[in-house]
C-alpha cells in the first residue's frame, strides 16, 4: 500500500457511493424534504384572497350587488362610498371563498392598514429557520457524521480516522489506515477569503422566495400555481445537474440568474388582460426555472471554492444569508402599495446584479478543491469570465503527490 496521509487517499478508498454514502445522503434528503413541505405553507395558510368592502349599512353580507367602491386609484378595497357619498374606511370585508375558506389573513383582516401583520408573520418564520439553523444544528450530529475532511483540516486527525473506519465497513471495505506523527500548521489565519460568494446567496434567495411566496398573486387556481410553481423545480435541478461539468458552474449560474431576473423583470410591464396575464405567467416560470437551478449551483460552487478548514464556515454563512434574504422579502412585497410593480422590479434587479457580478469570480470545474487558507488565498487569482473565458476548464489538474514517511499506525 502506498504510505500518504493525504485525506483523498482516504476517501477514495470509500468508493464513489456505497451504503455509507446512501445513509448520509437519505438522512439529508429527509430533511430537506420535509424543510419544502412546511417553506410555503404561509402562501396557502395565510392566504389572501380577493376582498371587497361591507357596507355598515347593509344587513346581509352576501350581498354582493349593493357594494360600492372607491376610485379606482385605490389598489385594494380599503374604502368605499357610504349611502351618503361619503368616503369612509372600511372596517368589515367580504372574502372570495372560490378557492380558500378561512385562512389567517381573513381570521385576522391582514390587510389594508393590517397588511403588515402577513409579512411580518412571514418574516417571523424565515428569522425562525435562520435561528434553527444556529441553534439546534448540533442536533443532527448524532444522526450525521461530521465531514472527514473538516475534521482533518482542523488537525482533528483521530476522528477522522474514525469515521473512515466506519464507512470503510459499512461499505464492506477493508484497509490498513496509517497516520504519522507530525506538526500541525497553524489554522488560525486572521486573514479571511478575500473573496465572498454570500452576495451570491443572498440574491438567489431573494429572487426565489420572491417568486414563490407570491405564487397566490399569480391568475387561476392558487394551489395548481403553488404546484406548478414548485415542479418546475425538478426539470431546473435535472438541467443543472447534467450542465455544470460541460458549461462550468460560473457561467451556468450567472446566466441563469441573468436570465431569471430578465424574465422577472419582463413580467412586471405585461397588460392586465387575460392573455397577457397567461403570457406573463410563463415568463415567471422560466424565472422560477432559472433562479431555483442557480440557487443549486451555488451550493455546489461554496463547497468547491472555499479552503476544508472553513468549508462548513462558508456553507453556514451562505445559508444564513439565503435565510436573511427570505426574511426581507415579505418585507418587499410591501411596496405594491405604492406600484403593483415594485416588488418584481426589485427582486429583478437584485438577481440581474448579482448575476452580472458572478462573472468575476474565479471557475471551480476541474480544479483541485483548496485544503488550506493559503490555498484559498491562492484558489482563482485573476480568473474572471472575461480573463479566462466563460466556459469551465476542459482539462482536470492532477494533485502532486507527496510521500510522507508514516510513524505510527491505528
């Protein structure tokens, strides 16, 4: 056996996906599935659907002929026109039950001066997700092995060695592991990564939950639009995955986003007429299909860019600030008060930016994955879209491989 203690001896020495990999993976797949489930539950539980103004004055609430509403100026039915011409605020609503009976904005009344009460229910549970995450992560350490690759870098060594030793035999593989006694360098560099791809997640976050949570805006049924909506998903995610290793992940996800929030923004400007309004639905999911396909990229792309001793440092942040992004959005949606408009334009313009910026960061197809700081340091200077092409490399550099005397054996 060749002595090395380099971890990719290791690992690959694993296998590619045994039934050590398929635990891990099925244990995190269960999280993520039931994480979608409850996500956009706010868009049907707190739904609003359409409302108009009761008239104090009427007796029957199901009296739909006898309302009269003010100018057209207003957006919503927040005022009407009494018997006496007057204009007054409405206190009392009547509520299209087409499609939903009773949900928390109509128990409540989110809307009008309320409005303020669903996107701060909303927010509540994305900083709720955020906190969580913080908090009770440990939790699934029990379930879920620590990466041995973390470990390593961290000068954690024994541990590692553990849990190789255990995928080793649930994997039914067999291998002397051998670990020389050597000094570990320092990890505790002051100097961060020069270079952050949290603006990257922060956008995609943005532009995704802004599509999805305002699913229920979109015309016809609203839980076929929420179906919709959350299967194009899949076609995204098949797409990506078969077209990171031929187009690289920098152009793939900066175009996708480009395009996303191109179509996001086109939306916006279509007339209100049936048609149009057919048209522009589309374009929201060719929007929904590009920017949920680099959302995806760009967690690949954190793991591939960022140094093994700040890896899970780098992940952690970037979801913080995807959970940061989902937290402000409902806060964003606030602004069709002002112009229906506002919202789309926003969110479209956050994610064209972000995408135009992704074409300064460095490609990681076919590099060898950074172990160090200094590596990180190191890992695509001078490697921009316009300096080396948009296109991932064709060639994958080979690791140098250093032989290192091994002293004691475990």
């Amino acid at each position: 056996m060749e002595k090395s203690t380099n971890i990719d001896f290791y690992m690959d020495h694993l296998g590619d996906f045994g039934s050590y990999q398929l635990r891990q993976f099925l244990l995190n797949l269960m999280s993520a599935f039931t994480a979608g489930l409850h996500m956009m539950v706010l868009v049907t539980v707190a739904a609003v659907p359409e409302y108009k103004c009761l008239i104090p004055e009427l007796e029957s609430e199901s009296n739909i002929t006898n309302w009269i509403v003010a100018p057209k100026f207003n957006n919503d039915s927040c005022q009407a026109i009494n018997t006496y011409n007057q204009t007054v605020n409405c206190e009392k609503w009547i509520f299209n039950e087409t499609y939903y009976g009773t949900t928390r904005a109509t128990q409540w009344n989110m809307i009008c001066d309320n409005r303020w009460m669903g996107s701060l229910a909303q927010m509540s549970y994305m900083f709720g997700v955020f906190t969580g995450s913080v908090v009770l992560g440990s939790l699934a350490d029990k379930l879920i092995d620590e990466s041995p690759r973390w470990l390593w870098g961290q000068g954690r060594k024994e541990e590692a060695i553990k849990i190789i030793q255990k995928a080793l035999k649930t994997n039914n593989k067999t291998m002397p592991i051998l670990l020389e006694k050597e000094q570990m360098v320092s990890l505790n560099n002051d100097e961060p990564v020069k270079e952050s791809n949290q603006n990257r997640s922060f956008a995609a976050s943005f532009g995704y939950y802004g599509i999805s949570l305002r699913t229920g805006n979109l015309p016809g049924n609203p839980y076929f639009m929420l179906f919709v909506m959350a299967a194009v998903e899949i076609p995204s995610y098949i797409f990506v995955t078969l077209s990171m290793d031929r187009m690289g992940r920098r152009f793939l996800s900066s175009s996708m986003m480009i395009v996303g929030g191109t179509a996001l923004l086109i939306s916006a400007f279509f007339p209100s007429d049936p048609l149009s309004q057919s048209i522009s639905t589309g374009i929201v999911f060719l929007g929904k299909f590009c920017i949920a396909g680099a959302f995806a990229i760009i967690y690949n792309y954190t793991v591939e860019r960022f140094p093994t001793v700040v890896r899970n440092t780098a992940i952690g942040l970037g979801s913080m600030f995807a959970r940061l992004a989902g937290g402000f959005t409902p806060l964003v949606t606030l602004l069709d008060s002002y112009d229906a408009r506002a919202p789309a334009i926003t969110f479209a313009l956050v994610t064209l930016i972000s995408g135009v910026l992704s074409t300064l960061l460095p490609e990681t197809l076919n590099t060898i994955m950074p172990q160090t700081m200094e590596d990180g340091e190191e890992f695509g200077k001078g490697d921009t879209c316009f300096t080396t092409g948009c296109f991932g490399r064709k060639k994958k550099p080979q690791p140098k491989k250093k032989e290192i005397p091994v002293e004691e054996s475990y």
